[in-house]
C-alpha cells in the first residue's frame, strides 16, 4: 500500500479467479442463433450473499425471488439465462424461475433456497422451460474453476453486448491476499438506477452481511449508478455478490477498519465493469465523462451531470464528433440545478471552449477534435458556485442505436 491507496493486482479469471468459485455456460436454445445463453456461478461452500436491483416498479419474476431469497443471507448459486427476461408473466413466469433454481438445487444437492436466478432479454416472452429444463444438469456437469467457466458464463448472460465482460483483482488485507471477480452484461436500457444488467461478483473474504450489503450498495452507486447509455431503465437488473471466506480471515464487521480495502477493490472492480458497458453501448463510437465540478451541493453536481449525459442533442452531437457546448448549456440550464450563466465554464479535455457562460477566445479547435477523435474523452462542466462535485460515464447515440432496437441491425 502506497500513501494509503492499496495496490491493486489486476488478473485474469473473472468470476472463477476466485477459490471455490465454478462457472458455466452454454446455449440451450432460448436465443435463435448458437450463442450461450445459460450461466452457473456456484461457490463450492455456502456464501454470505448481498443484493442490488432494479429501482423499475415493473419486476421480473426472476428479481422478486432473488430478492425473496436474500433476505436470508445466504446463497451458493446463481442461475441466469438470456434472450428472454421473464417479465411480465404473472404467476407462470414465478413458476418458471423457481423450477430454474430447483433443478440446479438438485443437481447441486444444496438447498434451493441457496439458488437465486437472473434472467435478461425480451420483456413479455415465456421461458421456453423444454428447452431450459433438459439443458440445466448438463450446465452443472459443465462447471469448472477454470478462466474458461467465468468466460463461457459471461457469454452466457449476454444479449446485444458485443463481447464478454469479465473482470478480477487481487489485494491484501489484514496480512491477507484476497481475490474479487466478476462477471457482467449490458449495452442498453442503461440508466441510473441501475440499467439492462446484470452483475455477479464473488471474492474469498468473509464479510459479515451488514457489512457486505452496505459495501456492494456503495460500489454500485458509484459504477452502476453512475452510467447511462440511453436514458431507459430495466426491470432485471440485479447484481450479487457471494463472500465464501476461503481466505480464512475473521468476518470483517461494519467498522473495521480492513474493510476500507476490501471497498477500495470493490469500487475499482465495479467501476471497471461500468466502463465496459459505457463502451459496449448500443452503437455507440465514444465514451465521454461527464464531470460536473463547482456546484453548491453534491445533489446539484449529480443532476446536472445526470442531465447533460443523458441528453438525446449531445450525445448525437458526440457521434458526430462535434463539440456543440451550446447543447451542454441548454441541458444544465433544463436541469433544474443552481446555476448562473457568467459563471460556467466547458472544457473537452484539457481545451476549455467556455467562459462565464459564453465563447472562450483563442481556443484551439483541433485540439477539441483530436480529443474527440480519441473515442474517450472527459467533459467537464464548472458551475463556479461551490466545492461541490460528481459525474456520470455516457456514450454518444448513433444510426446503429437506432437500428439495433428496431431490429434492422
């Protein structure tokens, strides 16, 4: 640990990184194509397990039973399918989730209330439950602790992600090498609170529950909640994490102080796996940061940021690779946030355009456009009131976006 920063080993192995951790996937013929789409995470022992989903009224069937089970704190596996989301089918989709996880609690011989289950894809389809039923004993004979299990489950939970996302870091704590991995998917419906996701992180430490939940809830608001690709919100979004204490450490209690490392790690994996979606979006070209510092309040620099990545103008004027900061003003004024126009100022990089509010003299255009060129770039907006900051990782919105969800792709 280098000035109180500990120093993060970033390795490869995603989610099956982790000791006692197995995983699969495999296709079973819910998506049309021979992609997989069926995953297995498992943990070899029972696991201090923890929660976040969707903030969406509208909740699939495979949500409101894990969410059911979590309240026990206690799980060993997760289920997850993709192509259909099991959403909006009433008592047949609760049917359907629960048979999911008491198949793979019979295969696994653990209990099935130990099973939690995911699913993503269209919203008011039915499970095709011939097709998943036969397929599940041969997901479990298919686990491995190997890097390929956490890349064959990462495929598995994917829908119009591009590639698989995966993720792992190893750190010390307490004298003690720990390991966190994980896997992901998302490309759309990816706004805050939470998105079209789904996440499920494991690590070898044992955390105590209270701890562990108020841990992955701040690591989720500062990744998950902190991206947007399109402005929609799911109903499936769920992330997990098991904490099976292999590492053999004393359950780590909310207070201790080993626990800030052990949050470090979890914010830096999660954050990791948000960017990856950013860049993943939906035909999406560029990634930019958008970073609102100067607001009076903490609440103030969240919503505009908010704001300004989520609007339809910029993010088109984004694909096009045109820095319009007009159209940053128009949506931090829209936003809501204590504001004076002669104090803004907009900078692309490290060029600013703006000043009090109007045109900046003397700025280097083609230092503007070869930062939009890079296909990253921060934006920053400086309200000049206050100490206050936040942001929020968006992508630009292009054709392709379009194309994608009218199916013309």
């Amino acid at each position: 640990m280098t000035g109180g920063t500990p120093q993060f080993e970033w390795i490869e192995g995603g989610v099956t990184a982790v000791p006692g951790i197995f995983a699969a996937g495999l296709h079973c013929g819910i998506k049309p194509t021979p992609a997989r789409d069926l995953a297995l995470v498992y943990s070899s022992v029972p696991a201090t397990a923890a929660g976040v989903f969707t903030t969406n009224r509208i909740q699939g069937a495979p949500v409101r039973l894990s969410r059911e089970r979590l309240r026990a704190g206690v799980a060993q596996a997760i289920v997850a399918s993709s192509g259909c989301s099991n959403v909006c089918t009433g008592e047949q989709g609760l049917r359907d989730a629960r048979e999911m996880t008491e198949v793979v609690a019979q295969q696994l011989r653990i209990p099935e209330g130990r099973v939690l289950v995911a699913s993503t894809g269209i919203i008011g389809r039915y499970l095709p439950m011939d097709r998943i039923r036969p397929a599940l004993p041969k997901l479990v004979k298919a686990l491995s602790p190997e890097p390929a299990g956490s890349r064959h489950a990462a495929e598995g939970i994917m829908t119009t992600d591009t590639h698989p996302k995966e993720a792992a870091l190893r750190v010390e704590t307490g004298g003690r090498p720990i390991t966190i991995g994980a896997i992901s998917k998302g490309t759309g419906m990816i706004h805050p609170m939470m998105a079209t996701m789904l996440c499920f992180v494991a690590t070898d430490l044992a955390v105590a529950l209270d701890a562990l939940g108020a841990a992955l809830r701040r690591a989720v608001n500062g990744s998950f909640n902190r991206i947007s690709v399109d402005g929609d919100r799911s109903t499936s979004d769920t992330v997990v994490i098991l904490a099976n204490g292999l590492a053999e450490n004393r359950a780590l209690a909310r207070g201790d102080r080993r626990l800030r490392v052990f949050q470090q790690a979890l914010d830096a994996l999660t954050q990791r796996l948000a960017v990856m979606q950013v860049r993943d979006g939906e035909g999406a070209t560029l990634v930019f940061d958008v970073q609102v510092r100067g607001a009076k309040t903490r609440r103030d620099a969240e919503t505009a940021a908010r704001a300004i990545a989520n609007s339809p103008l910029l993010k088109t004027a984004m694909a096009g690779r045109d820095p319009n900061w007009g159209r940053v003003m128009a949506a931090l004024g829209a936003s809501g946030v204590a504001a004076q126009e002669d104090r803004i100022g907009i900078w692309y990089g490290e060029e600013q355009v703006a000043a009090g509010g109007k045109p900046k003299d003397g700025v280097r255009w083609e230092r503007v456009k070869a930062e939009l060129a890079k296909g990253e770039v921060t934006l920053t907006v400086d309200l000049g009131l206050g100490a206050a900051h936040d942001h929020v990782w968006t992508c630009d919105l292009t054709e392709e976006y379009v194309k994608i969800n009218t199916g013309t792709s």
